[in-house]
C-alpha cells in the first residue's frame, strides 16, 4: 500500500479479479499499472495477457474529459459564517454545562466515601500485616521444596537436550546456489525429510510462491515483520518471484538463503528451490 499508494480494498479487488468495487474502468488499468510497477512486472505485458479479464478504456475516456469540464456557475457562498455555526456553538455549550455539573456531584460523591474510608482503614491494615506474616512463612517452605526438586530435575534435563541437540544436527540442511542465469537463481535444498520454507520480510516487499505445476501457494504484499511459512516436504521444486529482494529472509528449516545476486543490485529476483529431500550434500 505504501508503495502503490493504492487502498487496501482495491488491492485485493485487484489481486482477487473482482473490478466491479473499482470506481471506473480507467482506475482499473491505472491501479493494475501502478501494482505492476511496484512489484517489477510489466504492465503492458499484463494487459496484453489478460486482455480478456481487465476492462477496455473507451468508456472511462469519455467519463474522465465530461469530469474536466468546469461548471460555470458557483453555488453563492453563505452570507454570515457566524449563523451558519451558532446550531452547533449552542449543541457544545450545552454539553460542556452538563459535564460540569456531573463533575461537581462525582466529587461530592467522592468526598463522603472518603471520610468512611478512613475511619475503617486502621482495623484492616492490622488484619492484613497478621496475614502477611503467614503468607510469607508459607513462601518460604515452598521455595525450599521447589529447590531441591528443581535440581534433581537439573540432571535429567541436561541429557535429553544433549540427545536432542545430536539429532539436531543429523537434521542439518544445505542451500547452495547451483545455477544463475539473468534475473533467476536455482538453489538445490537437501539433508532432512521434512522441510519448511518460511519467507519473513524486513521491509514492505510484494511476493508469489508456486509448485512445480505452476500452482500458486501464496501471493500478495508482506509487511515489515510479517512471514509466510509452508511445507515442501512434498513439493519437488518452489518457484518464488520478489519484488523487493532487500526485505525479504528466505529458510528453509533453520538454514538462511544466501542470495547470489545481490539484492541491492537486483530487487527483483526469481528464486528456484529444487527439494532433493534426505539425500547429502557432497
């Protein structure tokens, strides 16, 4: 939104192909245009492929020239601004009168609770320091028990993270760039049965992911501190288009995509992950 800035409505109307909430056709093809632009793409590429979805201009041409067209006449401006404002002058002054009023009969109110209040506060304060005394001798105990169960569980706990650590690191996963040809890099991901893909931005970035079919998994705008995860356990290939590549974290388990081309000399980067599973990385 803060790159097009286009509302949050008529960017999902767009990316969801419903064009009837747009006020007009030529705001149709002028916020596809911007959209296309922000993200990298081309918008007459877009328009010559999707012909048949966006609507024509023709109509919207001659709407637009008839709303240029200044009326001659103005309206007579009123004679006293003053008039024009004493209804609502009258409505406040009314209003400030009632919450004056209620204020004095709340600090009334206020004033004789407290003079209750301070004939009972000595009993209870001497009620509540016989209480406290009991509370914290009972603290005390229990903070005595907790210690000692707290370090025969100590033990315990540090050989099962030793084992869990181990299979850990059986688990480890290698991304390494394989192949670069212009704008698009191929990245070859192996070493775990289960993989997840986890996309986190750091800055506004418009992003797709796609399967192998061509299906799109995922596709819009990530604000900064937003992510997007997903499982590939079962997916041979992930294609992933960015808009801006400066913002965008790419995982893959625990392991961080080291991106080929630079991100602050190519924004606009196609990203090809080729899932090769459990086999290991030579």
């Amino acid at each position: 939104m803060a790159a097009t800035k286009i509302q949050k409505r008529y960017l999902l109307a767009i990316e969801q192909g419903n064009y009837d909430i747009i006020p007009g056709k030529f705001y149709v093809r002028a916020f596809i245009k911007q959209y296309a632009e922000a993200v990298g793409l081309n918008p007459e590429q877009l328009f010559e492929e999707f012909r048949k979805d966006v609507p024509s201009m023709y109509n919207d041409e001659v709407s637009d020239t008839l709303s240029n067209i200044k009326p001659q006449r103005e309206l007579p401006k009123p004679a006293s601004k003053v008039l024009e404002l004493l209804p609502t002058i009258l409505i406040i002054g009314g209003i400030l009168v009632v919450i004056a009023i209620i204020y004095v009969i709340v600090q009334a109110v206020n004033h004789d609770s407290g003079q209750k209040n301070n004939q009972t506060a000595p009993q209870q304060s001497e009620s509540k320091y016989e209480v406290s005394k009991d509370s914290s001798l009972a603290k005390d105990q229990k903070k005595k028990e907790k210690s000692s169960s707290e370090d025969q569980e100590s033990t315990s706990t540090k050989d099962d993270s030793s084992k869990d650590e181990s299979s850990k690191d059986d688990e480890a996963v290698s991304l390494k760039a394989t192949n670069t040809e212009g704008s698009t890099t191929t990245y070859e991901v192996s070493g775990a049965e289960d993989m997840e893909l986890t996309i986190s931005a750091t800055q506004a970035s418009w992003f797709r992911v796609r399967d192998e079919s061509g299906n799109v998994l995922k596709m819009g705008e990530l604000k900064d501190g937003d992510s997007f995860k997903t499982d590939i356990t079962k997916l041979s290939q992930v294609d992933i288009r960015l808009g801006n590549a400066t913002g965008i974290d790419i995982k893959v388990n625990d392991e961080k995509l080291k991106y080929e081309l630079d991100p602050k000399n190519t924004m606009t980067q196609n990203i090809v992950i080729v899932n090769k599973g459990k086999e290991k990385s030579s």
